[in-house]
C-alpha cells in the first residue's frame, strides 16, 4: 500500500502546490494522504482534485490583511486570519469541492499536537468543511496562532511532534511511500531560538514546551529514518535542489508563483522514476 507524506513548513508550500499541480495534471493521484500543517492545506485542494487551487488561494489574498498581516495577529490573536483562511476562502471565496473529495475514497490524515499532552494525534478528515477545525489547528504555529480546539481538545500546529510523519504510514500499512520535503538536501534543523517566549507564552502546557524544546532533534532523527527508508527502495522522496529562498511568511507573490514553477518542473522531472517506483 503506498502513502503520500506532504511536510508543512509555511509558504514554502508553494513547492508543494506545484508538485501536487503536476501530479493532478497527470492525474495521479494517492489514496493515503498525511499532511502537517501547510502540507495538509497543499492536501486539501490535492484531494479535492481542484488544480492551481494551492497556489490560488495564497497569491490571490496575499496583500489582504485578513490573510496574514500583523494586523491580524493584534487584533484576532492569529497572524493568519482564521475566518479568511478557514471559513471565507474553503467555503465561499474559493470552495473547496468536498463533494469529489467525500467520493474519492482517499484517507486523509491531518497531524496535529496537543498542547496539553505534548504528543501528536493523527486525526482522519472526513469531511473539508465538518473536519475544518482540524486543518486549521495542525497549521496554527506556536506564538502567532491561537490554539484551536477541536472535538474537546487544543491543538497547535502538528509539526512540533510530528513534521514528516513517516513513520505512522508506515505504522498504519503504507509499506512504499512518496513524501514531499520543502527543504533542500542538507538541511539540519537547530533549536529553536524562540523558545524562551515559549516557556513564558505556554508555562501552562510544560509537555508543549518540552515538545517545542525537542523538535530539532525528532526532526533530525526522522531525516536519518528517511535516508535509511530511501536506501532501502521503500521511499521517494521529491524536494527542492536549493534552498527554496521563501520563509514561513512570505509577502510576494512572484516568490511564491517561482517557487510553485519550481515544484511543478522537478515533479516533472522525476515523474518516470516514480512511476517506476510505483510500480
């Protein structure tokens, strides 16, 4: 069984919007499907079979303050606009089509962390607008979103106990797996330096600050998993040759229209070698 692995990493999904558009252009398309953070909203048009869609919704509100803006942050708590991005855009604005997504069959898994536990919980989307909540919570960054609760629990972005969540495929029966990095060849990630406004923003939630403090070294230790999965021939992995030159917050659109171009050409590029992997 093969699952699809798309990691989050803010707008340098953009990368991952153009891998999915390629892929869509193919009409390629998996059945198990796990997302963190942005990789589970790149998902939601992914799945929702909605080309340019990804990319779409970020250029096109980029410059609106409800869309991510300090704005924001001050006057809602979350530097994106929850109402915007979650409520407004998937529903009205730019409507994701949950019909296609409820027929397609696909099992969809969004990573999100429980600030209370410090661990992460591997929640499947039925439904885009019921499950809503969710997508919005393993996207939620620590310190520039409020938590979001979801089914009786609160939640931030997943990808502080869980980025690149290989090893539950794995664990639920995806023994060959396609995953999507937004980070080049190299790429360690460090402390995180902000972790002293943590300690004092969730003094409450000591597990959540003790996942934060971790992060660096579960995510290097997954890096280590992936190249054994890799030599293995259990995994293909696509992501950028470079660094994509594109933060967590970006404001200009051509970057991000760049960095899409850039996900849409190496998907090409590799497509007969993954075609032969899934095989």
């Amino acid at each position: 069984m093969f699952g699809l692995i798309l990691e989050g990493g803010g707008m340098r999904g953009a990368f991952t919007a153009g891998v999915l558009d390629f892929w869509m252009a193919k009409g390629l398309y998996f059945e198990n499907v796990y997302g963190v953070s942005a990789g589970a909203c790149q998902a939601c048009s992914y799945l929702c079979h909605q080309p340019g869609r990804g990319l779409r919704v970020w250029v096109d509100y980029i410059h609106d303050p409800r869309f991510c803006s300090m704005q924001s942050l001050l006057k809602t708590g979350d530097l994106f606009g929850a109402e915007l991005n979650y409520d407004l855009v998937p529903r009205k604005l730019d409507p994701l089509d949950n019909e296609t997504f409820l027929k397609s069959g696909a099992r969809f898994t969004a990573v999100l962390t429980d600030v209370e536990t410090g661990k992460p919980e591997y929640v499947q989307i039925h439904d885009m607008f019921d499950d809503i909540a969710a997508i919005q919570a393993t996207a939620s960054l620590p310190l520039i979103s409020n938590m979001v609760a979801y089914k009786g629990r609160k939640y931030l972005d997943g990808g502080v106990t869980d980025s690149i969540p290989i090893r539950r495929a794995i664990a639920d029966g995806c023994d060959k797996n396609v995953l999507v990095l937004t980070q080049a060849p190299g790429y360690r990630k460090e402390p995180n330096k902000a972790l002293p406004l943590m300690k004092v923003k969730y003094a409450c939630y000591p597990a959540l600050v003790e996942a934060v403090a971790r992060r660096h070294i579960m995510y290097n230790e997954t890096l280590d998993f992936i190249g054994w999965e890799q030599e293995a021939g259990r995994l293909f992995v696509i992501r950028p040759d470079v660094a994509p030159g594109v933060g967590r917050v970006e404001k200009d659109p051509e970057k991000l229209r760049h960095l899409h171009d850039v996900g849409y050409a190496t998907a090409e590029r590799e497509y007969a070698a993954l075609k032969a992997f899934l095989k």
